[in-house]
C-alpha cells in the first residue's frame, strides 16, 4: 500500500470513531490470526451489580453489608462499587454511612482486608480466603460453584476468620458479543478470553458468547505471556482490553486495541483505540486493513 493508501485508511477509521496509532498498527491488523480478549469490561459491560446474597450465619442483611461495605469503602475495583451500591439499600437516604474501617489493605486480584467495629473482615475470593487461612465450608463452597455455574461472581465476606455469607454479583455480556465472536471466525480469526476471574464464570461466560479456549485467574503478567506464547507458536495476535491489568498483554500483541471507555493506561498501551467501545469495531479494523493492504487469502 502507498503512504497516500495508509492516510486515507487511517482518515476513515478516524471518522468511524477507529483511532488507529500509526501505519505499522494498520499493516499488522490484516496479518491476525487469533484475538485474545479480556473478559470485565471487554466482553461484558462492565458494570457488575449485586443480584443475590446468601448468608451462612445468624446475621441480617443490614449488619452484613455495613461490614462488607466499610472493607471496601477505599476499593476502586468495579466489584467494590457493586457492594456499596447494594449496601445503601439497607439504609435511608439520608443516612448512608458505614461503621469506620481501619487498617485498610486492597490485595489486586484477591480482594480487600480492613477492621470494622473491632472485626477483621475479608472481603474477596476463594483464594484470597485460602491464603488468609479462612476455612470455606462446604456450604460456602457449594453456593460459589452454583452461582459461577450461572456465569456469576461469588464474592465471600468473613468476619474474625469464619465466612458469614457470599454475594453473587453479575455483570452481562455485551448484547453484540456473541455475534462479533461468531462473525471473526467466519473471518478465520480465532478468539480466546483470559480473565483474572475465577474459571467457572470465565466457562460460562465462554459459553455464552461462544468461546471455548479460556484462561482464568491471570495476573496480568500471565495474560501478557499468554499473547506471547501464541506468538512463539506463529500466530499473529491481537489483544482487546480495557483494564489496566490488560495493558502488558496490549504491548505485546502485534496489536493491540483498547476499548475507548478502558482506562488511560489501558489506551495508552494500545496501537488502536475503539472509541465507540463497541466490539463490533474490532471487525471494522481488521477490515479496513485486509482492504488497504489487499490481502488475497
Ligand atoms: P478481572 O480480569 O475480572 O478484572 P481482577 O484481577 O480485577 O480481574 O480481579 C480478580 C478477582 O479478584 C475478582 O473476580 C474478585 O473475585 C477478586 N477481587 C478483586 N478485587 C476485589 C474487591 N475489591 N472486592 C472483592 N473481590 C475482589
Ligand atoms: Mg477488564
């Protein structure tokens, strides 16, 4: 393709809300072969919410997510604002304050720790308990399989070391997914989720947007080596995500695409942003590409 060629793709992208970092960015785009995508706010909304609680001990709703709620009052996490949003339920509108935290630590991919009313509660997931030396009970642990089944995320909370209960929160998948999915392998474009999730709401998340090769509870360093073992193996990748936890993944992808309402560190990682944040546009890239370079498959 001539610059003049490039220009003029890059000025159509640009209109169709395709931003596209450079020419290098472009060409590559015609050569991928697989595409791996982050689940949270890539393949799913991204705004989770609270749809079930399950208490194990003799508490009420109120009491357990004014504990819950206080542990994850300085979170940031998508999940933390899911709790807090369902905890002012249990309170007036006019009095929507949480028993003190202290001591607050935030553990990225586990969950968070902090003393409310001279508790220790632990607030995250099933291995976040296990390396906190929480017991799960059966109970418990039947319930997580139940909800993840159900392409939910169980969040356990314990009080002084025991679980007092699990809060099923769910966010849905993106309405165009699964057609998206479907269309790219028309395309012979492979997709595969990475997920720092849990694997059971990664399979039936899978499922539901028609992706069979998932890995779940990855570091963000483990989704960046997941893109280069591809690459080991001849493939040219493409990673989209939106987290900051995707950004090493975005780096080492041949390219990579950032959804426009992601993170700043997730955008700047990226070599195409899709500032509409609609799946769909991951096609229109790859299209625009294949024509500028026409590529004869
Ligand atoms: P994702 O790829 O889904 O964004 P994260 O690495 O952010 O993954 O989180 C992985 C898991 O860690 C979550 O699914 C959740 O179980 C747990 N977790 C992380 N932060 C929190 C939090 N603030 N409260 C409860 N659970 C959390
Ligand atoms: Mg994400």
């Amino acid at each position: 393709a001539t610059p003049t060629a490039v220009m003029v793709a890059t000025g159509v992208g640009a209109s169709q809300g395709v931003l596209i970092k450079g020419g290098h960015a472009l060409e590559s785009a015609q050569k991928v072969d697989c595409i791996v995508f982050d689940k949270t706010g890539t393949l799913t909304i991204g705004k989770p919410s609270v749809v079930n609680t399950r208490l194990l001990k003799n508490m009420v709703l109120r009491e357990f997510y004014d504990y819950a709620a206080a542990a994850e009052v300085y979170s940031e996490h998508p999940l933390a604002k899911a709790i807090l949003e369902h905890a002012k339920k249990f309170h007036s509108e006019e009095n929507q304050i949480w028993p003190e935290a202290r001591d607050f630590l935030a553990v990225t991919g586990h969950g968070v720790r902090a003393k409310v009313n001279e508790k220790s509660v632990i607030v995250g997931n099933k291995s976040f308990m296990l390396s906190s030396g929480v017991d799960i009970p059966i109970e418990a642990s039947e319930i997580l399989m139940e909800e993840e089944d159900r392409a939910r995320t169980g969040i356990i909370v314990a009080t002084d070391q025991e679980v007092v209960g699990i809060i099923s929160v769910s966010d849905p998948i993106k309405p165009n997914a699964r057609e998206v999915i479907s269309y790219l392998k028309s395309m012979s474009v492979e997709s595969i989720m990475v997920t720092g999730d849990n694997w059971g709401t990664a399979n039936a998340i899978g499922k539901e947007v028609g992706i069979e090769r998932i890995i779940a509870e990855a570091k963000p360093e483990q989704k960046a080596e997941k893109v280069k073992e591809l690459q080991r193996s001849g493939r040219t990748v493409a990673m989209v995500g939106d987290g900051i936890n995707d950004s090493p993944a975005l780096v080492s992808a041949d390219v990579g695409l950032a959804i426009g309402a992601g993170t700043d560190v997730a955008i700047e990682a990226a070599d195409i942003v899709l500032m509409k944040s609609n799946l769909e546009d991951v096609i229109t890239a790859i299209d625009l590409s294949r024509k500028t370079f026409f590529r004869i498959r």
